[in-house]
C-alpha cells in the first residue's frame, strides 16, 4: 500500500501545485491563504512530514526577507534618501532627465532595499517633479516602477526569489550564491531596462487619461468636484438635528466634513453637534445626492462647489490629503467603517479611485485594495496620524528634518551587514538580522515600527512554499516534470532548455507571486541540470530573472498595482512597455548567462 501511495506521490504533488498556480491566478483567495492551504494539504496527503510541515518559516531566505523589510523601513524612515533622490531631480534639466535620475536611484535603492520600499520613496518625488515641469505621473511612475524591479536583479538581498534560488543551489551543490554573484548579470539587465523605459517609454505609455500634457501634472481628484458649502438659514428644517442625523438622512450617501459656526470650526469630531441658524455645512457627495438630502429645503442656501483652498474662506483649515494603500495595511480587504477610522482618527475619506477611476457609491462602505487611492480630509496632524496608523503611502512630498545621527547610523548598521555578508564573515539572515535588531537598540525605529515593516503575507507564503517546493524533489515530481521536457525538447541545446525555463517562468511571474513562481520553478531547474550532467548555476541564474520579470499586468508585482491608480493606468496599458522589456531582457540574459556561468 505504502509503494503505491509513493507510485503516485509525485503525480499529486505536481496536481496539487497546478491547483495552487489557478488559485494563485484566479486572486479569489489571497496567496498566503492559498499557499498554507497547499502546505496544509500536502501533509494531509503525506507529501510533507508533518514534523517538517513548518520548518519552512525557519528557513534563511525567510528570515533574511524579515531582516530587510526592517532595513528597508529604517532607511526610509532616516530621510536621507528622500533629500539625496530630491536634490538629484532638481538638479537636472530636462523632463527626461529627471525621470532618468529617479530611474537610476529607483533600480540602486532595490538592489539592497525592498521593491516596494524602493518605489514608496520614490513615488511622491516623482509626482513633485511633475510639478516642477518634471514627467507627468503618466510618464513617470511606470518605468520607476518597473525600474525598482530591476534593480531586484543585481544583488543576492535585492529581491526575494534570488534568496529563493541560492537556497536551492546550496541543496545542489553545497554552496548558496554570494552576495554579488548575480551582479555579472543582473546589472546588465538592470541598466538595459531602464535604459529602454526612459528612453522609449515616452511612446508606448498612453497619455495621462486625464487630460494632462507631458510636463503638467494636477492632483487625481478635483476637491470641488465632490464637496459643497450651504449656510443654514432661519427656516432650515435641520435646525435643532445633529450632525450625525443629516447624514443618516441621506442613507450614508453624503458625509459632513466640517461645521463652521462664527468663529469656531469643527471637522470631523461633531457628530452630535447640533445644526443652529447661521451654520455652515461643509457637505461631500455628488451633485445628485446632495440634491436629494438639501433639495426640498428652502432653508439651505448653497454657497456653491469649492476648492477649499482660499484665504479668508470659512473653510480654510480643512486639509486634504492623495494617499495610496499600501501592500498588507490595515485598510486592505477592510472599509474606513470596520476600522473606525473616522470616529478614532479624526478623518475623512472624500474620494476613493481605483484603477485610475472613481469609484461612486458610499465610499465609506467600499472594500479598499492594494493600490487604491484615498482622498482624506481632517486637521494636518490628525492626516498624519492617520497615514502612519494606516500604513499608507502620501503622494504628497514629506518634509524631512535632517539629522546627521538619525541618517548615518541606519546607513552604517546597513553596510556593515552587506559588508560581512559580501566577505563571508556571516550568513545574510544572521548578518542583516544583527542590523535590523541593531536599529532598534539605536532607536531607529520603535520594536512597534520593526514589527509593522514586515510584510506578513509574503512571509507566510514563503514560508508555506517552501516544503512544498522540497516535496517536488523528495517524491520525484521534479524529475518527472523534467523527463516530459526533455522528452519533447529531444536533443535541444543546453541553452534552448534555459531559454525556456527563462521564458516560462517570466510568463508565471506575470500572473502569480514571484517568490511562488521561484518556490515552483527552482526544483525544476535543478532537476534539469542533474538529468543532464550540467551545472545548475545557469538554469538557477534564469528562474531568478524570470521570476523577477513581472512587466505584463499589474498584478505580477506589487510595484505595479501601486502605481496604476496615480498614474492613471489601465490593465491593459503595461504589457505595452513591458513586454518588448521581457523581449529585450531575454535577448540580453540568454548569450550572458552561459557566459557568466557555464553550463
């Protein structure tokens, strides 16, 4: 009985990833959900030893993602990146040159930060170029997104797969990859994309859809478009109701943003105010319901739409705020509702846009995604707040104060640890690790702030995949797989086998999880390296580019889901530019790499 189940094993392991790649693809589940699911399944099925079912959350390429989400975090927080990239786009010309420099900044920052950190920084700094004359978001914000995954490609820390397939070669061979063996490579692919996209992305990314030229940029949301200012006359019928009753009159479909009363001006904390003769509302909804809530009420005298922006108005102290949600933030998957965020936070959520649209209805209510971006509105202080306890990316440029401390600590705890890493003197999880508890003794960040930076979800799946990716190898499913290839490839070259492995694992990449697309690939291209007598150097160095290589759809990297509300993209638009990218970097990765690492 036992052989038969081990006759099959093989076969339903590779059952059980197909069924995870769909649901990886179909995003009904979120892919931590789908990836413990796997795990959990494939112990039930005897496919992972139960006592070996978690180990995976103990793995170095976990712990060393952990260690420089924390890093990433600490240099963020130290401002000294954001003064360095500010001056470099202010101090450059051209439109073109400035997206130029942020591109570069973009790709050198993730080759030792986190993607997403990468581009967080970088995001407000391009939109503030645009309005300094610089490239519009349009222009701007793809290729510095697709430039901040690039720059993932040069170093073993730069992006979690090339961690993924230096586990695999130490199984291999005995040895992991080190610090820069992906440099040879990775920085000729990294400098080649981001030449194309700065140079060639003014022609293949459509034009800002909302009516924007190449070098004027505006805010995403007009503020006059869904807020209004009515006075409350004598014979007003809300007179003696609360604040809280208006908008229960209008079934939650317009919310009151501020009362200004004489002298005195009340947002957000009000809702038990009671409505007096002489009052000011200051209302937000579109034009229909706000006729339905004031129409049939001679009392209210409309003041007209506003930009809420001119001295002297009654409103004058209300601030707004453009902000995105962040990957794994409280928000995602929640409304403003679940959260309080109104009652606990002081603010107010005014617009929603999502995939460079508006989205209508009771805002409040909406489920709110990766990507999404809010218009808030509350006290400056209270905004701030807000931002932080939400996890939330502001598209407007933070100040920063300088302090020399505060910059120069995070950067030499940093290059300490790649310094170890790069000369042997210790392992990168215990290396980066040894930083990140070295910014919180120095009191960088807050053990609260570590915590925060950790990207759970991505932590999880790679924690859950991993066993699972070894259940390949352990049951011979990696072999079987391979066998079928080799199969059909017949005598093929070594280098038309990488090729394809390359190409396949970009096509993954494109519609699931990068660390999941080198978890399932990575066996693979071991198993194609012992059946042949090779090296699996070269067949690891493409799954670690492939997987990189998420340029078609917005959903392949988060890089990409973040920038498509603010830039006002489509699903459609990225495949324009990024797939002569994938062409170019295939075109360049298939001579080098048997180069740089023969088979």
């Amino acid at each position: 009985m036992q052989e038969a189940l081990s006759a099959f094993a093989p076969w339903v392991v590779l059952a059980l990833l197909g069924v995870a790649i769909a649901l990886f693809i179909w995003e009904k589940w979120r892919y931590d959900l789908v990836a413990l699911m796997c795990l959990l399944a494939a112990v039930l099925l005897g496919l992972v030893p139960a006592e070996q079912a978690f180990a995976g959350f103990g793995h170095p390429a976990v712990i060393t993602v952990a260690a420089v989400l924390i890093l990433s975090r600490a240099l963020q927080q130290s401002g000294v990146i954001d003064i360095l990239a500010d001056r470099v786009s202010r101090s450059v010309g051209s439109a073109q040159m400035q997206l130029a420099a942020l591109c570069l900044i973009g790709a050198a920052l993730s080759a030792f930060m986190n993607n997403v950190g990468a581009l967080a920084l970088l995001m407000p700094i391009m939109i503030a170029a645009g309005q300094r004359g610089g490239p519009s978001p349009s222009q701007g914000l793809m290729p510095l997104s697709f430039s901040a995954i690039l720059g993932g490609l040069v170093t073993l820390i730069g992006t979690p797969p090339n961690l993924i397939v230096s586990g695999y070669r130490q199984e291999a061979v005995g040895a992991p990859f080190s610090m820069f063996d992906f440099a040879p490579v990775g920085l000729a692919l990294a400098l080649a994309g981001v030449l194309f996209v700065t140079i060639c992305g003014r022609w293949l990314i459509p034009q800002n859809r909302r009516g924007q030229s190449d070098t004027e940029t505006t805010p995403l949301f007009e503020i006059g478009d869904y807020v209004a200012e009515f006075t409350v006359g004598e014979d007003s019928a809300l007179i003696g109701t609360s604040v809280q009753e208006v908008e229960r009159r209008s079934e939650a479909t317009v919310q009151v943003l501020g009362l200004v009363r004489q002298d005195r001006k009340l947002f957000n904390r009000m809702r038990l105010e009671l409505i007096q003769p002489g009052d000011v509302l200051i209302l937000q909804g579109s034009t229909d319901d706000l006729q339905k809530l004031v129409g049939g009420d001679k009392g209210l005298a409309p003041l007209g739409r506003t930009d809420l922006a001119g001295d002297g108005k009654p409103n004058a102290d209300a601030a707004f705020l453009e902000a995105v949600v962040m990957p794994g933030t409280r928000l995602e998957g929640r409304s403003v509702v679940d959260l309080r965020v109104r009652q606990r936070l002081g603010v107010t959520l005014v617009a929603l846009s999502r995939s460079g649209q508006t989205v209508p209805g009771r805002l409040h209510e909406a489920r709110l995604h990766t990507g999404d971006v809010l218009l808030l509105e509350g006290a400056e202080a209270d905004l701030a707040d807000a931002v932080q306890t939400l996890g939330l990316l502001p598209l407007a440029q933070r100040g920063i104060a300088f302090r020399t401390r505060r910059a120069l600590v995070p950067l030499a705890l940093f290059g300490a640890a790649v310094l170890s890493v790069s000369f042997g003197l210790a392992s990168p999880a215990i290396a980066l690790m040894l930083a990140a508890i070295g910014m919180v003794l120095t009191r960088i960040l807050s053990l609260r702030q570590a915590y925060q930076a950790l990207d759970l979800p991505v932590l999880v799946l790679l924690g859950a995949m991993i066993p699972v990716g070894d259940a390949m190898q352990s049951t011979g499913a990696s072999e079987l797989l391979v066998n079928a290839i080799l199969a059909v490839a017949g005598d093929a070259q070594p280098w038309v086998l990488m090729a394809l492995l390359l190409i396949v694992t970009m096509f993954l990449s494109d519609v699931m999880n990068n660390a999941a697309t080198a978890v399932v690939m990575s066996p693979i291209a071991v198993a194609i390296a012992i059946s042949l007598n090779l090296s699996p150097d070269p067949f690891l160095m493409a799954v670690a580019i492939g997987a990189s290589s998420a340029f078609l759809t917005p959903i392949g990297h988060q890089n990409n889901t973040l920038v498509m509300g603010p830039g006002g993209y489509r699903f459609g638009d990225y495949w324009k530019l990024g797939l002569p990218l994938e062409v170019i970097l295939v075109a360049i990765a298939v001579p080098l790499i048997p180069l740089m690492f023969p088979f």
